[in-house]
C-alpha cells in the first residue's frame, strides 16, 4: 500500500488493506475521510493513512425508498 500523499483528492476512489473500496470524501493536511462501500464512513490521520488508488466505480445509490403524499400521525380505522 501507499502512504496517502497530495496526488490524492475528494472523490478518488481507493482501497484499503481492512476496509476495503472506498471514496475519498474530505482530505487536508491533518485528517483524511473516506466512505467506504462497505464499511461506512472512516476518518484517518492523513500521515498515517495507507492505501491505493482503485478504477474500481463507486456502487449506484439505492432508490429512494419515500412514499410521496404519506403523512405521519394516526392512522383512521
């Protein structure tokens, strides 16, 4: 694995050794944040992080799974 560096931004997408694929969601000089397929969303120390850089497309997002015109409150009987 790599040591992350500054060729590294928001929205590349990357593996890890545990988590696995993931998406860079913010980096800056201290903190690193990636959100993982799988995993969730994981915060690292940007010196400390190791991973690679992957081709590998981020999954689609599942549909919305709202009902439109439902209201909450009691139901009528």
């Amino acid at each position: 694995m790599a040591k992350n560096s500054e060729n590294y931004s928001v929205n590349d997408r990357i593996h890890h050794s545990v988590f696995g694929l993931g998406t860079i969601s913010q980096t800056d000089s201290r903190y690193t944040t990636i959100a993982f397929d799988e995993s969730g969303t994981r915060k690292f120390l940007t010196d400390m992080v190791r991973f690679e850089r992957s081709d590998t497309p981020a999954p689609a997002k599942p549909a919305s799974t709202k009902t439109a015109g439902r209201k909450k409150g009691k139901r009528k009987t």
